[in-house]
C-alpha cells in the first residue's frame, strides 16, 4: 500500500483479510452467533517505507466487523502495523482474539 495500490484499495484488501479471518472462526466455532465479543485486532499492512496511514487501512477490517456485530460487540482494540512485505505478496494480514460463549 502506498506504491501499487492506495488506501482506499487497501481497505478493501483489509476488509477481504477480514472475511478470511471470520470465516476461519466460524468454521472452528461452527457459527459466528458465538461470538460475544472481539477483543483485539493486530493488522499488518505491507507498505511503501514513506507510507504512514497504516491505520487507516486498519480501518477497513474494523469497520467490516462494527458493520456486521455493531459496536458493543464488533469494536476491537486495535494496532495497525507497517511491514515492507507479508506472505503470499498479500497487503493485509489480520490477527485476532475473540471471546466466545460456552
């Protein structure tokens, strides 16, 4: 983010990062009605060195979940991080905790 795509693109990449990850707890929880709240969210964007608006790609994933749960359950704590690449070449990785019903 910050040479070949821009922030608006890397909210979209954030957003699909967040879908992979809910997809995940859902197939491990088997329903995301278990959810009682997430806790905190680590994004790794991969950027350009001068590229500082990590946060704001952050934004993308976050914004997704308080769509999605609403506030009082979608609104992690968050860190945005800056990498100068991830795995797979992708733009976006996500890490989450979540707390669940029993």
């Amino acid at each position: 983010v910050g040479s070949d795509l821009t922030v608006e693109e890397g909210q979209e990449a954030a957003k699909r990062a967040m879908l992979n990850f809910l997809s995940v707890v859902n197939a491990n929880l088997g329903g995301l009605d278990r959810i009682e709240s997430f806790v905190k969210v680590l994004v790794f964007v991969a950027c350009a060195p001068d590229f500082y608006d990590q946060p704001k790609v952050a934004n993308g994933a976050t914004q997704l979940l308080v769509d999605i749960f609403g506030e009082e359950i979608g609104a992690p704590s968050r860190s945005a991080i800056g990498a100068p690449c991830l795995p797979g070449n992708t733009p976006v990785e996500i890490e989450g905790i979540v707390r669940v019903r029993r």
